[in-house]
C-alpha cells in the first residue's frame, strides 16, 4: 500500500499520454465536496448582482460604487486601528514610542511647550486611584445616566447597562502648565493637557425592542483647565474647584452591536460630533463643573463667571498671498481664492471667500466673548477655497493678554508657516462696564443713537442667569406635569434652554449671553413652554432700559409669569454690561505690536480643510450670531468703504477647522454644513445665497434698468384666528420670478416665524416645476397667541428646489412681514415685492 500511494502521482503522469487505467472507487470520494459547493455559491453571489443590474437594465457603476464604499469602510476601520495601536504604545512606553517615531501631533505638550511641565507622579497618582475612579464612573452610569435616560422617554422605560468596564488603561497628564502672571493673586490657574485611550466595554439594551449596543474603546485628548479660587485663610485653602475645556476635545469612538453602523464612513464623525456636543454643555468653556469645598462660597457666581472683555475682530485685508491655483498640471501659475477662519477659544468665525485675488478685502468685523485670557489666543488662518481640498495660506497666533493691555491694534501682521504674506487686522478690547456713565458715548461712536436698527455693532452684553421655575401649569392635559423649556430673544437672536422632562418646578442653573446694538429701545423677550404639547405655559417681556436704572445694571428675582398659572415664577439674574474701549494716550513715538505666537505644530501635522461651516459655542449664542442687516461701523477707514463685486457662491461642502494641534473639534469633515459668518459691520458679508442672488441680478441687469419689482412679488393672506389662537398663513402665488436655468425655475416658499428657526418651526410649499408664475393656494398654521404674534416677524422666502444632488439650488427672494398691526385678526391679501434678503419690502396693493 505504501508503495502504491508512493508512485501514484509518478504514474498518473506518465500515463497521461498513453491509455488510461480505471481509478479506484475510493479515489472519486477524495473531491472536497463541501468546498466546491462553497466556491460555486461564492462565484454564483459575485455574478448575481452583474447579472440583475444587467437585466434590469442599470449602469455597472453601481458595482464600483459598491466595491468603492466597501474599500473605503475597511481602509477607515484599518486607519483607526492603527491610531489606537500608536496611542496605546505611547502609553506604554513613551520613549521607545518617541524613538520609533512618533509624529509630531502625538508627542506630549511638554515637548513643544518649555513652559508646560511633565507630571510623572501625577500620573503614577491616578494609576494607583484608577480602580476606585472606575467604581465611581459605574456608579455614576448605574444610579444616575440611566435613570435619567428611562425618564426622558416612555420608549426607553427598559433601557439599561448590562456591562460598564472603563478598561485597564488610566487617564494620563501628558503635561501640566501652571500660570503665575496675569492672574488674579486669589486663585490658581492649572492647564492638563490630558489623554485618554481606553479598551473600554460599556454595553447597553432595550430590553422592549431587543435592542443591544455598546462601545469597545474612547480615546479622548484635550487640554483642560482647573482653576482654585477663592484662596482663604481657613482650611481647606480653597474656596471652590472649577473644571473645563478650553476648546472641544478630540474624540474617536468604536461602537459595537447595533450601534456599529455608526462606524460606517459619513456616520462615525456624525455621532461622535453629537456627542461632543453633549459635552460641551457640561465641560467647554464657558460651562463648567464646579465643586464648592466651603459652603460660604457663591456657586453660582464660581460657575457662571462674567467674561473677561470682548474681543472685537476688525478682518480687514491681506497682501502678497500665495497663489494656489495652477492649470494644465502646475505649467500655467494662477491666483488664489482666500478666506480666513478665526477662533477666540470656542467661537468659530469663518469670512467670505474673495474670487481669484492675492490681495483680498473682506472689509468684516466680529465680535467674540473672553472668558479665560490666560492660555487664550486669537487663531487665525487662510485658506484657498478649493473644490477638493482647500489649500494653507498662513496662520497668525496673537496672545489676547498683549491685545488687553493696548486697547487698540492696527496693524500688519506676516503669516507664519508660508514663505509670503501678510494680513491687516484691527482688534479692539472692550471693557464691561457696570454703569451706564459711557453708553451714550458708545451709542454715538457705533452710530446706534440715531438709526432704529436692533442689529449692527454691540454696545453692551446681556448676561442672564436661568436658575429655576416654580408653580408651572400643567399645559393642555389636566394633573399631567409638563417638559419645560425656556426661549429668550432680543431682536433677531434666539437661544433656547435644556428641557426638563416630567416637572412643574424645573432647575436648569445655565448662563446665556446676548450682543446688544441699543439697549434703551431693545427688550428680552421670555417664553416657558412644554415642550411634549408645543404650548405656551407663560412668557415675560422685560425692557432692558430697567436694567440702565438698577442698581450695578442687575436683577437678581422671581419673575411673575404672565399668561400662566396664578403662581408661577421664574428665577432669573440678569446683568447688563456697557461695552467701553479705553483708549489709552500714547506717546507719538510709540511702538506697539501684539505678542504673536508661532504655532507648536510642523505644516506637516495640518488637516486639511473641506468645505464646511462652524457652529457656536454652546451657551453663547449671541456669540456669533450677526444681523440680518448689517450696518457699517464708524470706526472703519476709507478702505473699509469700499464694497467689491459679490462672490460667487461656492458649493456648500464642508471644510475642516484647521490644524490637528489647534483644531480640537470631531471629525470636522462630518461637520453639518453651513453658510460662513454673516459680519456685523459690513455689507458684503451677507449669506452665500444672497450674495449669488445679488450677482445674479447684475447679470440680469446688463447695462438695462430693471423694472420697480426685479425679483418678482409673492401674494399672501396672513390673519390671526382667536378661537385656534393660530397665526394662518396662505401662500396664494408668485409672479415674475427670475429663470435659474434655461428651463425657468423650480420654485416652493419656505416660512418661519421669527426668531424661532428651528426645524420643527419651518414651513414648506410644494415645489411648481419649470415655472416662473407658480401657484400654490396652500395655507400654513403657527400656534402662537394675538399679543406673542405683533412681536413676531414672518419670515417668507422663495428658494429654486433644483432636485437631488443639483447644483441650481438657491434663493429666489425673500420678504420680511412685521406682524406688529391691529389689523392682524381681520386679515389682508396682499402682493409683497421680493428681495434680496428681505428688507425694505414694498407692498403692492
């Protein structure tokens, strides 16, 4: 037999040109039967999808559609694997990571930083703690997340944690700067740099729906800060302990279970931004937890400080910029098409993009919050809009404790990182003042005493306080406690509070702040309502000319409620600040220049922008919020005048915030995207849309004279009906449109009341295809009372649906409506001219 099985394969070949001999009846049963079969399915499973697209008669692209989604989850999977694999060798031994060669981004602070300090025992510290620290994260997810989340929702009565481990792996302290100058001689200012890179296992289910999900590691790097105030000369030292970021957090999840599509490429940025932004509204500046050591100590004003100043950011121009854009592959050099995004901490502002120019104008002012000027900086950095990847123009870092000790810069600044450039900024830092001794001053310089504007430059800050409300009515169910929320408005600016579920007396203990253009003829405006039956539980209008008269600008009570129960309160302290630049005398023959910072971080560690736009900082909503009419502001220099061609409207993408060392942001290539910062002082820095709409009409234009109505009227019914206390809005038709194409327009109407902007607030038309005299006869309801309504303005505007994915999108004009007339319950029917951003409209009767 040995012999045999030896010379089978010697003699199979040499009979293979001769006769052949019968095999064995064994030898058929050698073929591996279970593997052909899975061969044949495996091929039958690859062409099956070939065959149907064929038979039905589709493109092949699907299939390389298919095949290019697939390589780019396995080539996103492998590319966070292997920044786990880095962070955790860091952690482990950090000099032979270094010795490897780690990338500059990874290495820890104290390496670029002379001033930042290892804390090796730190670290040995919380080693040692880690195990209680975990005990204490469990108990904290067992006994408070989790009945928390069952009462937010009777879907989620069932929800629990089966399994909660934070892994093995402690927090480390990368490096520890402590500050010494600048700093008020009653506290202690520490920043962390600090980073988490854990194999942890926290699952979760539903048990109603079957539901399993869980997370299998979190890596988490930011730099944080700890502040100790007040010191006293009594035991424990410190009054008070207050901890948070001063910028978003890096964050990167790896989700299990069901909970694993949200790996998928274009959904793992998007949840990890959700939840970034949860925690924003704990732990980014200006929130923060504060543990108070003493009981005398003031929490709340511990937790809610009031900001430091505002910096005033007058974006004026730049000079000499590289040029970026080649053609016929780099052998013909062209121009540029820049714009800038700024920072202050958390504020994010991003400028117009000025069309093939190496010299741009934007001609834009902003205004941001400083709550921290220790360890803050102004960040700036240009970019070449692209339609791929936009292109690095120069950064410029200025320290805000040189900007707050001059008052006023004017000046140059040279990019940093690029052989070329410069950048012309005017910065302004404005003092809160407690009195209104320089507001008719400051009116006078921001030309706010004469228009009756409520938007343009800011005068003042409004800083409220929600703490509490008491003896809240049920809403439109009898003996059923209702979700309260809060909205605030002055103007135009909106913000709105966390809702409170399943309570007639919530806490909500936040801080909001509003920019104020003239606070002698603007009011507050507050509405509780329930959040589960969209009703009103009671509202409140407080003119700001009573906080001028009080005493240090600040009201610290409980506001009776109107159109409430006969009880209800809502705890609230309001301060009003005047916002004063003192501009110090200055010999002639002084030389100022700001501190400016280079960056810590080689080009090489930059990620890249896309197209995309910022959203701002939680609980500062007046912090970037702009006008819908700006104003020019009085300070401007001549140049500042001069108002350039519109441009183009670029494609809305979304455009990553900069670099991985000064960008703490998730993922910002999944950021929603957005239209850049409206600029508060200028006109040429309205929405994208408007200013295409804009250029589009100097097209149409053309050396002829448009008629009276150039973007065509729209005809509405609008009255108030008492007995549904319902504003009734009827969208008749539309005339004289312009063409968006060839083939005309595919116009549909959308509404909101104003200031509510929200998604559930929208109002919606059908789209009239390839038309420029729609009808639609269509009739839209808001739930708003007769008094609440004459506050409100009617936001109407016409926008080209275009269809999926089509590049005809935009605005075909808009109109403003004030509600404010005592004809509102009879009604009218009127034709209202479009425009351009909807002011000014003129009513054809």
């Amino acid at each position: 037999m040995s012999s045999a099985g030896g010379e089978g394969p010697e003699a199979g070949t040499g009979r293979a040109g001769g006769r052949s001999e019968p095999e064995a009846p064994g030898s058929a049963l050698s073929v591996d039967l279970p593997g052909l079969l899975g061969q044949l399915a495996r091929s039958f499973a690859l062409l099956l999808p070939v065959y149907a697209l064929g038979y039905l008669g589709l493109s092949f692209s699907w299939v390389l559609l298919a095949l290019g989604l697939l390589a780019w989850c396995r080539r996103s999977r492998g590319l966070k694997a292997s920044r786990l694999c880095r962070a955790l060798a860091l952690l482990e031994d950090e000099e032979q990571a270094v010795r490897l060669g780690v990338r500059a981004c990874d290495l820890p602070a104290w390496v670029h930083f002379p001033d930042t300090e290892r804390a090796e025992w730190l670290n040995k510290t919380v080693k040692h703690m880690w195990p209680f620290i975990c005990q204490f994260i469990e108990k904290l997810f067992r006994e408070t997340i989790e009945p928390a989340v069952r009462g937010a929702n009777a879907h989620l009565s069932t929800f629990s944690f089966t399994k909660v481990d934070v892994g093995h792996q402690p927090l480390r302290v990368n490096g520890v700067k402590v500050y010494t100058e600048n700093v008020d001689k009653r506290q202690i200012i520490l920043d962390l740099q600090i980073s988490f890179v854990g194999n942890c296992e926290i699952d979760l289910e539903i048990k109603r729906y079957f539901c399993r999900a869980g997370v299998k590691s979190i890596q988490i790097h930011g730099t944080m800060r700890v502040i100790l105030e007040p010191l006293i000369g009594d035991m424990p030292l410190v009054g008070a302990l207050s901890i948070f970021f001063l910028r978003k957090p890096l964050l990167e999840i790896n989700w299990t279970g069901l909970t694993n599509l949200l790996d998928i490429p274009g959904l793992n940025g998007l949840s990890d931004t959700i939840i970034l932004d949860i925690i924003s509204n704990y732990l980014v500046l200006p929130n923060r937890i504060t543990v108070p050591l003493v009981s005398e100590v003031q929490i709340a004003q511990l937790r809610f400080p009031i900001p430091k100043g505002v910096l005033r950011i007058h974006f004026i121009e730049a000079q000499d910029l590289q040029g970026k854009d080649t053609y016929l592959k780099g052998l013909v050099k062209g121009k540029s098409d820049p714009y800038g995004i700024i920072r202050v901490g958390n504020q994010i502002f991003q400028s117009k993009v000025v069309k093939e120019n190496l010299s741009p104008k934007w001609n834009e002012v902003y205004e941001a919050l400083v709550y921290e000027h220790p360890g803050q900086e102004l960040e700036i950095e240009l970019f070449d809009e692209d339609p791929d990847k936009d292109d690095f123009l120069g950064s410029l870092m200025i320290d805000l404790i040189e900007v707050e000790k001059e008052r006023l810069l004017d000046e140059w600044f040279t990019l940093d990182e690029v052989p070329k450039g410069k950048l012309h900024l005017k910065l302004e830092w404005l003092t809160l003042m407690p009195d209104a001794a320089n507001l008719d001053k400051v009116l006078a310089d921001i030309r706010a005493d004469k228009d009756q504007a409520n938007d343009g430059l800011s005068s003042a800050l409004l800083i409220l306080y929600l703490d509490s409300a008491r003896n809240l009515p049920s809403g439109k169910k009898i003996n059923s406690n209702p979700n309260p929320l809060v909205q605030m408005s002055v103007g135009h600016k909106a913000q709105e509070s966390k809702i409170r579920y399943k309570t007639s007396e919530p806490v909500w203990e936040e801080n909001f702040t509003f920019f104020i253009h003239n606070p002698k003829r603007q009011d507050l405006e507050v509405e509780v309502k329930d959040e589960q039956h969209q009703c009103s539980l009671g509202s409140l209008r407080i003119p700001l000319s009573q906080l001028l008269a009080s005493d240090n600008m600040t009201i610290n009570q409980r506001f009776q409620l109107s159109n409430s129960g006969p009880n209800s309160t809502l705890k609230m302290k309001i301060a009003l600040r005047v916002l004063h630049l003192e501009k110090q005398e200055r010999p002639p023959d002084y030389q100022h220049s700001a501190q400016v910072k280079r960056p810590s971080v080689s080009k090489e560690g930059r990620k890249m922008p896309i197209k995309s736009q910022m959203s701002a900082s939680p609980g500062t909503g007046g912090t970037n919020t702009a006008p819908s009419t700006p104003v020019m502001g009085v300070d401007d220099k001549p140049a500042m005048e001069e108002k350039p061609q519109p441009p183009e409207a670029s494609p809305l993408g979304q455009r990553d915030l900069g670099r991985s060392s000064s960008s703490l942001l998730a993922s910002p290539s999944h950021i929603a995207a957005k239209e850049p910062t409206p600029s508060i002082a200028s006109d040429i820095s309205l929405p994208i849309a408007t200013q295409e709409l804009r250029q589009r009409l100097r097209q149409l234009e053309n050396g002829t004279t448009l008629g009276q109505s150039p973007l065509g009227q729209i005809q509405l019914t609008i009255r108030h009906s008492s007995q549904r206390n319902k504003l009734i809005v009827v969208v008749h038709s539309c005339r004289n449109l312009i063409a968006f194409s060839e083939d005309g327009s595919d116009p549909y109407v959308r509404m909101y009341l104003l200031p509510d902007k929200r998604r559930s607030g929208r109002r919606k038309t059908h789209v009239s295809k390839k038309t420029l005299n729609p009808v639609f006869d269509q009739s839209f309801d808001f739930s708003v009372s007769l008094p609440e309504v004459q506050r409100r303005t009617l936001d109407v505007a016409v926008k080209n649906s275009g269809g999926f994915l089509s590049k005809d999108k935009g605005l075909l004009g808009k109109v403003l409506v004030a509600l404010a007339s005592e004809e509102l319950a009879k009604g009218w029917t009127q034709w209202y001219d479009l425009t351009e951003d909807g002011t000014r409209p003129q009513v054809i009767t």
